[in-house]
C-alpha cells in the first residue's frame, strides 16, 4: 500500500490547497461593497466546504476519486520534453507577439512546434515541405486578417525603433 | 394570404443570392475559432448599405446563421468551440471524431442544424408575440434559477468524481469575477493590473482550455494521430438522415427549448444548448452515453444552437431589445439605414419583418447543402492533415483567433496561460468543462441573485421573491430532477446487479 | 527687424505648408476604434458617419472594436495608436471621467485627447406603459413616503444610469433603490416583464421600446422632437440636465492642426441637416463641443461627476 499513501498525501495536499483558495477568497471578500461581495462569499464558503468533503473522501472513500471524468486522459504518458518544449514555444509566441510583430513570431513558432511535433524517422525533405507549407497558411491567414476583417495584426514595435 | 406576398418577396433571385452567400461566408467564417457571429456581423455590415433593408436583413440573418453553424467544425473536428453556444457540441463531437466519426458528426451537426434553425424560424414567424410575452415572465430570479439548472449540468459530466467537478466549477465562477463587477462596481481579483480589469474574456478561456490541453498532449505522443479509428471518406448521408429520423423528438424538443431560452434578452444564447443537453441526457435511458460520442447530445446541441437564432429574434423583433449581441448589429444595421425597429417594425414595416424571417427559413433550408459539402471539405483538412502540421497549425489558429475576438494581445496570453493551467488540471482529474460551464454561467448567476435580493428586499420578501414564483419554482423541480436523477439511476443499475448475482 | 521679417514670412509659410497638407487630409483610409462591442449606440452613432465621412473627404471610415471594462481596454490603450490623425476613437462621458476616478483602469482622464463631442442621449427615467404612474410628481410622491421601495434597474453600477438615479434621488429628496444589470437589453426586458418599478434608460434606447413604455421626464435642455410630450426634468423643478456625451478622441501625440481639422470634419459632419435627422429619429440629440471649447466642457464634467461619486461615498 506504498503507493496509496503517497495517493493520500496527494489527496490531502490538493484538500488543503482548494480550501487555502476558498479562505483566500473570503480574505478578499472583506473589501468589496456589499453588493460584489455576496457572490464571491458564497464561492469561499462552497470552495471551503468542498475541500472538507474532499479530505473526508480522500481518508475514508478509497478509490472514488479516481478516473478521470472526461476523455482527456487518453494521450497521457509520451515524452514529457515535447510537451515542455511545445509550451515553452506557446508562452513566447503569445509574450513576444507585440513586440517582435505577427509574422516574424507565428513563422518562428509554427517552424519550431513543427520540430517539435514531426514523427520519429521523418525525412528531412517532409519537414522542409511541412514547413514551406506553414508559411503559406501563415501569409495567407495574415492577409485574410488584416485587409479583409480589418484585424490590427500586430507588426511588432522592434521593427519600428530600426 | 398577405404572408405568402411577404413570401414571393423573399424570393427573388437577389435575395436567394445574399442568402446564398450569407451562408457561405458565415459557416466559413464561424469555423474559425475566435471569429464569432458577432465580428462577422460586423465587419460585413458596411456591404450591406448599398441593399434594401430587407435584403441587407436577410443577408445578416443568413451570416449569422451560417456563422453558429460554422462553430460546430472547430467543436467537433479539434475540441474547440469557437462561441460559448458551441461547448456542449464539444462534449460529444470531438469523442465522435476521436472514433474516426467526425464526417458523420459533422452531417449529424449540419441536419440537427437545419431542424432546429427552422423550427426557431416557425415559432418566430408564427408564435413570435406570445413567446416575447412569456420570456418577459422571466425576471432576474429566474435567470438566477436557469444558470443554476445549467450548473447541475457539472454533476452529470463529471460522474467519476463529482467533487472535483464542483470545485471545477467554483474555479470558473471565481474566473468569472475577475475584473470590474456589474454589481456593485468594483475590482474584483484583478491584482492590481489594469489587464485584467477587463475580466477573463470567454472566448479565449474556452480556446485555452479546450484546446491547449490536446495539443500537449498530442505533442506528446509522436507516433498516434488524433483520430484512433478508420477514417472516414465519404458523407455518410443515409446514416445521417436515419440517425436524425430516429432523433426526432429530441430535435423537435432541443429545438423548441432552443427558441424558448434564446427568447430570454441576454443571457439566452449561451445557456440554451446546454439546458437542451441536460435535457436530453436526463430523459435518455442510457445517460452514461452521454459525453462519450453520442449522437443524441450532438443533435440536442446544435438543434437547440440555431434555434436561439429564431428564438433571439422574438424580443428584437416583437420588443425592441436584442435578444442575443449578434441580433443587436443587426438591429444598429437597420438602423442605419433609417428604419425604425422595435415594435413598430411588425405594424408599420411589416413587410421587411416578414421578409426578413422568410429570409432566415430560406437560409436555414441552404445550410443544408452548404453545410454538407463544407462539413466534408473541413473533415478532409483536419483528417488528412498529418499530425506534424495539424498541432502546429491549430495552435496558430488559436493564436489568431483569440487576439481577434477583441483585437488585444491580453487575450491571447489568457488563452495560452489557461490552456496551460486546464492541462495541469486535467491531470489532477479536473476537467475542462466544470470550469467552463462555471465560466459561463457565473455572471448569469451572480446577478440573478443580488438583483433578486435587492428587489425582493425592497418590496421586503425575499423568500417570496426566489421560492414563491411560478415559473422559478417549475426551474427549482428540474433542478432538483436533474440532481436527483443520476442517484436514482445508480440505484436502479444496481438493483440490476443484485438480480443478476 | 529682418530677423524679426524672416521669422514672419517663415510662419506664413508654415502655416500655408500646414494648411497645405491638410486641404487634402485626409487621403487615406481612416480607422475609427469604438471601445465597446459592435451593436451598441457607440457603434451605431458611428456607423451613421461612415457615409457623411466618405462624401466629405472621399474616404472610407473602417470601424474596428477593441472592447473591455465598459470601454477602459480601449482608452488605456489609446496613446499606443500612431497620431498621424488616421486613427480616432470613440469616447464615451460619464466613463472616461467616472474610471479613472474609481481607480484602477490603467488611464487617466487627462490622457485622452477629446477632440469633439457630437451627441448626448439624455437621461430618461421611464415606467411600463401599464404603469400606475402616470407623471413624475405621482412617483416622487409614492417615492418620499416608501423610502427604499421602488427599484429602478439601470446598466451597471457607477454608470451614467446609476449617476442620474442618485442625481435624482438627492435632487428630488427620496430614496429608490437602484438594481444595475449588466446592460441595457436586461435592464429593458425587466422593465417590460414589470420586476421592477422604472428604469433609467437614455432617449435613444426609449426610441425603440416604441409605446411600451413611458417616459415620465428625460434630461435634456428642451423638449426633443421625438418626444414632444415628455417633460424636462428642469421644467418640473427638478435640475436634472445630461446624459451620455459620445465623442472622438485622438492618440495624445497628434499634432494640434490635425486635432483642429478633425474637429471641423465631425463638426461638418454633425451640422449636416440630413445627418441631424437621422440622429434624432434614433432618438440621439446632436450638440457640437468643438476642440477649442473642450477643456472648459470637460473641467466643468470633472467637477459635477467628482462631486456625484464623493456624495455617493466611493471615492477613497
């Protein structure tokens, strides 16, 4: 039973982190006017009542709290790397949007999630194909948004300090 | 037989044109994720200027019938609902595609579409005068009782656990708080950045939280493919057709509660397909179907989507107040125009007012052949497009999408920080959906409540105000049906396995 | 003295040069950002420019939306935009005042540089048509002996809606209670659902509830065409006068000549008399605070709005 312990003590954490969430929200309930405080006073309680349940589950039910409700869990395992390297690339995509600009970021990134994705064993040539393809999307997509929907894509403040 | 004059005049070839291309463009542009009917609305209304009023009307009825249509692609084919109307299409189109079904799902979505889009046409065009009257029955207490039926809906998804579902949705309600309150007015968890005084904005949440979550893990995996099934090559029409026979009632049904909570000026749009759903999972034998590919919970949704077309036109047309933001550009394009809307527009521009709900019928009815072969095309991109470039070129997508729902990078950095902290979630057994379904329905449900405790505090009744109301009290019982229901039916299956052992 | 001479002749020729460049501005497309999302009486009062604008100057007017906190996303970004006088943005008053006030927008009220103000919609305090209250001294009478129980809803708190109950409230001396919605649209469907007693709407949205409703006062200086029956406020003693200024704005680095050129184009625009026509069927009231009386006309909005908000007891 080694490993429902380690089980239990994940349990009891995630009890304690959801009720510190909901006292956290009470905490913060105190300063709003009357009027916006009814509602988040009712989610702190709820979240607080909540984790009670879930601690009481956690040490009495076993196995309850198991399964995952919906069918995300279907792709989990796989290399952790790539996953890591896809948000990594997300997170700078999106930070360094206004200041790089739309087409210098989204060329870069799709390339670089491209890598990140390309099956074991590809040729070289594929990727190349891939890419070039990619590219094109991206044109395409940034004409469609910024003349026809009049979409302001940002063009990135760096290329207008040079 | 002044209607059937109203009807010839729909028909000429100029307005079978603009329906036509109405349709066309705005299921093209619905299936964008982050283009909304609303932004399609809009950025196509300059064009309509030059048209009569009733031609520019059916020209953006047919858009924005087209463009909810739209949304369900991007639902089913890569888990991603483009408006806050397409989450529970999610729930099981994308299992459908998963299974190698996606061309299926999407005729399936394509003719529940059609039916619910013209059964909210018919009761507009027919009943439009006494449904305004009954949505005005609706006040804020009611409002506040609907948000919570649909909230019931977190329990029913999430059966493994439904505890972590609840705190799910406790999370989406606190994300629904952030920034500058309705009631009350002031700043709410926005830490002191002027970022988030405009709150969490829902469309790049659900791209995020949808959509994120798949693509890491399915960078993950380099050998599999998004589909696990055989694909798919042709429309599989006589299946569609039997599939949406057999489903009669449960369009006809989705459809009419479609047109009824789509009638509610506000919040109708969002909570209609989700109230159709639960619904249908509640009045099903085999509930536990349900968020696993089946296609009565596709047909529910999407008939009860396009039917808050028609429904959303009942308080424009008969009262004067858009019942969803789409009908108010259409409303603000009329009125540019120099017709007065409201309620004159039935008495004294009767004949655009009919013309116009002629118009939606017809472009309901072209949305069926539209929707097949752009169904098909948009099957073919996602299942032929190899994994390799499919993950590259939906995070882009999302990208795009969600800094054009409002112009503004913000949203695409909430987009990707909630895709990151979904997929976290869901590996802590959190899904999506609980958080979402909070998301949405948190705003409806806070004002409902403090609206009702101040006017029943000033008429000095506040328990009258939320337990001795008729029509609260008949949306009361379905929620204490809808949460009773899956202990009932646990206790039923096992009495099943006590017969059995 | 030929210093003095060349200095002359190098300012004529200055402003012939400036003048110049602007006989034709504009001569290129103009992009006009509404803060706010598409549908709403922003939108719509600029839509109506859009074919005025191209008749005057032969170019297009490109609506875009940067929607957020009741138009503070836009605002705050506002001096972000380049100001070669192609991009204007719409401005709302109480919003660009009340905000910053409150705190916490990312804006300041004297960041936005108001060029013109083209139209208001008056308050309009308005009952269903099968209300019991007929005038507005029936409901101020019911109002002063139930203090507290007649609800009036309203488009959110600390809106211009909110500021015209509690304007009304100390000016007629009852007490109402004020239910903010998260709109017009609601507020409007729980007036004519009858939970509530009243609303505080503006002209233009009273415009569309035809014979559904009746305004029992609005706030305007006159009687308005549309309404030809309906009272001022003024004229039944109570000194309740404004509404929603709607306006443009520009980015604060445009330079002074495009600021006055552009304030002369909407001005053109908002004295057209077919433009003013279509304005007030919709229930709007033209007006025209060009940009040199703009300081005078904010500095005395700054004053009442500060002094509203500091009586309500939000300020800090």
């Amino acid at each position: 039973m080694q490993a429902s312990r380690k089980e239990l003590a994940q349990r009891v954490l995630l009890a304690l982190a959801v009720a510190g969430l909901g006292l956290a929200v009470l905490h913060e309930s105190a300063r709003f006017s009357a009027l916006a405080a009814v509602f988040p006073r009712v989610v702190g309680v709820s979240l607080v009542i909540l984790a009670a349940l879930l601690l009481m589950q956690s040490i009495l039910g076993k196995g309850l709290a198991s399964g995952h409700s919906e069918s995300m869990g279907h792709f989990a395992g796989g290399s952790r790397f790539r996953s890591a390297g896809f948000v990594v690339v997300l997170l700078c995509w999106a930070f360094l949007l206004p200041t790089v600009g739309f087409i210098v970021t989204s060329s870069i990134a799709f390339v670089g999630i491209l890598l990140i994705a390309t099956e074991r064993g590809t040729d070289w040539r594929i990727t190349a194909k891939r890419a070039v393809l990619g590219l094109i999307v991206i044109g395409f997509f940034y004409g469609l948004f910024s003349m026809l929907l009049n979409v302001p894509l940002p063009r990135g403040r760096l290329w207008a300090l040079l | 037989m002044e209607i059937l004059a109203y009807l010839a005049a729909a028909l000429t070839f100029e307005n079978l044109l603009y329906a036509l291309v109405g349709v066309v463009l705005g299921t093209a542009i619905g299936a964008l994720p982050g283009l909304t009917a609303t932004m399609a609305l809009a950025v196509l209304v300059p064009f309509t200027f030059t048209m009569a009023p009733a031609s520019a009307m059916i020209a953006l009825g047919a858009i924005y019938t087209g463009a909810l249509y739209g949304g369900a692609y991007s639902a089913i084919l890569i888990n991603t609902p483009g408006t806050p109307s397409a989450i529970a299409t999610t729930f099981d189109g994308f299992p459908l595609t998963r299974k190698g079904e996606g061309s299926f799902a999407v005729s399936l979505a394509c003719v529940s579409s059609v039916a619910g889009g013209l059964i909210g046409g018919l009761l507009l065009l027919m009943l439009a005068p006494p449904l305004a009257t009954l949505a005005l029955a609706f006040g804020p207490v009611e409002y506040f009782w609907i948000a919570l039926l649909g909230l019931t809906l977190i329990s029913a998804i999430s059966e493994g656990n439904v505890l972590k579902g609840l705190i799910g949705g406790c999370i989406g309600l606190l994300l629904s708080m952030v920034g500058a309150a309705v009631m009350g007015g002031d700043l709410r968890f926005t830490f002191g950045t002027p970022h988030l005084v405009g709150g969490v904005e829902m469309i790049s949440a659900l791209i995020g939280l949808y959509c994120i979550p798949i693509l890491i893990d399915l960078v993950a995996e380099p050998e599999r493919g998004l589909f696990t099934g055989k694909r798919t090559t042709h429309v599989p029409l006589r299946r569609t057709l039997k599939a949406s026979w057999d489903g009669k009632v449960n369009l006809l049904r989705s459809g009419a509660i479609g047109t009824l909570v789509g009638a509610l000026p506000g919040a109708g749009g969002s909570i209609a397909s989700l109230v159709a759903y639960s619904e249908v999972r509640r009045s099903s034998r085999q509930p536990e179907k349900f968020g696993k590919g089946a296609p009565e919970g596709l047909q529910a949704t999407e008939s009860a989507n396009s039917a808050t077309v028609g429904g959303g036109f009942i308080p424009t047309l008969v009262l004067g107040i858009p019942g969803t933001p789409p009908d108010a550009v259409i409303l603000a394009a009329v009125m540019v125009q120099g017709v007065r809307t409201g309620p004159e527009l039935f008495s004294s521009h009767a004949d655009i007012a009919y013309t116009f709900i002629f118009g939606l019928l017809i472009a309901t009815i072209f949305m069926f052949p539209v929707g097949l072969v752009l169904g098909r095309w948009a099957y073919n991109i996602v299942a032929d497009l190899p994994k390799a470039l499919l993950v590259p070129t939906v995070a882009f997508m999302c990208v795009i999408g969600s800094f054009a729902i409002h112009n503004n990078i913000n949203d695409v950095r909430m987009m990707v920080v909630l895709g990151v902290f979904g997929w976290l979630m869901s590996r802590l057994g959190f899904g999506p959906s609980p958080i979402v379904l909070g998301l949405i329905l948190g705003p409806i449900a806070e004002q409902g409540l403090v609206q009702g405790f101040l006017i029943g505090g000033a008429s000095g009744n506040v328990l009258g105000m939320f337990f001795g109301r008729p029509i609260s009290l008949v949306i009361i019982l379905l929620i204490l049906l809808a949460l009773a229901y899956p202990l009932l039916f646990r206790r039923s299956r096992r009495g099943n396995y006590d017969a059995s052992e | 003295m030929r210093k003095l001479g060349a200095i002359a002749i190098g300012g004529i020729l200055t402003a012939a040069f400036a003048s110049a460049a602007l006989a034709d501005f504009p001569s290129r497309t103009v992009t006009y950002v509404i803060p706010f999302n598409p549908g709403g009486a922003s939108d719509e009062t600029a839509r109506m420019k859009e074919s005025f604008f191209t008749e005057l100057t032969g170019q297009q007017l490109v609506i875009s939306y940067r929607p957020g906190a009741g138009g503070a996303v836009g605002w705050a970004n506002l001096n972000d935009y380049a100001g070669d006088g192609y991009t204007i943005m719409g401005v709302n008053l109480p919003h660009i005042i009340t905000q910053p006030l409150l705190g916490g927008v990312g804006y300041e009220t004297d960041d936005i540089v108001n060029i013109h103000i083209f139209h208001y919609t008056p308050h309009a305090l308005v009952v269903r048509s099968g209300s019991e209250f007929e005038t507005l001294e029936d409901l101020i009478e019911v109002a002063s002996s139930n203090p507290g129980a007649l609800t009036f809803a309203g488009s959110g708190s600390h809106s211009a809606n909110h500021l015209a109950q509690q304007a009304f409230d100390q000016l007629a001396g009852v007490t109402t209670t004020y239910v903010p919605m998260s709109g017009a649209a609601p507020a409007q469907a729980a007036l004519l659902g009858g939970h509530i007693t009243g609303a505080w709407l503006d002209t233009a949205s009273v415009a569309r509830l035809g014979d559904q409703v009746r305004m029992l006062a609005g706030a305007m200086e006159e009687r308005i065409s549309l309404f030809p029956d309906v009272p001022t406020f003024t004229e039944l003693g109570i000194d309740l006068v404004g509404g929603t200024h709607r306006g443009v704005a520009v980015p604060q680095s445009t330079p002074p000549e495009l600021r006055t050129a552009w304030s002369e184009l909407i001005a053109a625009i908002a004295t057209d008399p077919e433009f003013i026509e279509k304005m007030e069927a919709g229930g709007y009231v033209v007006t025209n605070i060009r940009y040199e009386d703009m300081d005078a006309f904010m500095s005395d909005r700054i004053q009442d709005y500060t002094n509203l908000l500091e009586q309500m007891g939000v300020l800090n």
